[in-house]
C-alpha cells in the first residue's frame, strides 16, 4: 500500500527521486503513465496487469472506450530507478503533467502519483474545501472512518 506525500525536484533531465518507501514496493521495474486530474500514475508490475485486465473487458465498440485505452495506454512507459534513487520521466510525460521543477510524490493506496506542485496545491486546496461533503457521498455508512 502507498500513503503519504513528498516534496521533490525533478532535474533538467527529467530525472526525479522517488521515495525510499515507494522505491521499496514498486520494485525494480514499473509502469508510469498518464493519469488523471493532470498527474502522472505509477503502478506496480502487478498492479498494472490487473488494471490491464479489467480495461480489457470495456467494449472496444464505443468510441469513448476507444479513446480512453487509446490515451491510457500510449502514454505508459516501463521506468526503472537508477542507483541514486532516480526515475527518468519520459519527455511527453512530464509535459502532459507540467512538471518543470517543483514536485510532490503522493502514495494513493495502490499507485503513486506525481503531480507538479502548483498543480498539486491548487487541487488540493479544492479538494479539502468539499473533503467532509465528499466523504458523505461516497463512503457507506457502514464504513467507519
């Protein structure tokens, strides 16, 4: 399981430092992506299979699918992390998620996301506005928190 955030740099080649603790349960290879919300989406080998599996079964027939698995899909990359810790973001990645310098590495239960983070602050800070109102949707009542 991923949790927590982290403040990082990402350097002029593109190179940013993941986390100890994410370093730790992503392995030695995995997939980065572009995820939603304008963030980067990281999932474990066997994390990504299952995901793979489960989209397969959207109905190719429909357009929105279509484009959906055609997005989700090109924009993957297999990452490695070199010796000093780093993962090498992909140059398309990193200007889909307009990650220049500034950013943070959250741990979202079974991926981790990397967002810039004026992108991240600002989706944050309206996020918590509406957190207590959210929660009341979407959590059951038998969930207790």
């Amino acid at each position: 399981m991923f949790m927590s955030e982290y403040q990082h740099t990402i350097d002029a080649k593109g190179r940013l430092f993941i986390p100890a603790r994410f370093r730790e349960g992503l392995g030695d290879s995995f997939i980065i992506t572009k995820g939603l919300d304008g963030c980067l989406f990281v999932y474990t080998r066997e994390e990504w299979d299952a995901l793979e599996q489960k989209l397969k079964s959207l109905p190719f027939t429909r357009g929105d699918a279509r484009a959906f698995l055609r997005f989700f899909f090109s924009g993957a990359a297999i990452c490695e992390i070199d010796k000093q810790g780093r993962v090498l973001i992909p140059a398309n990645q990193r200007d889909y998620a307009q990650l220049e310098k500034d950013v943070v590495v959250i741990g979202v239960s079974t991926r981790v996301e990397i967002w810039s983070k004026d992108r991240w602050d600002k989706y944050s800070a309206a996020a918590a506005s509406s957190y207590e109102e959210i929660a009341e949707k979407l959590i059951d009542s038998h969930i207790d928190l």
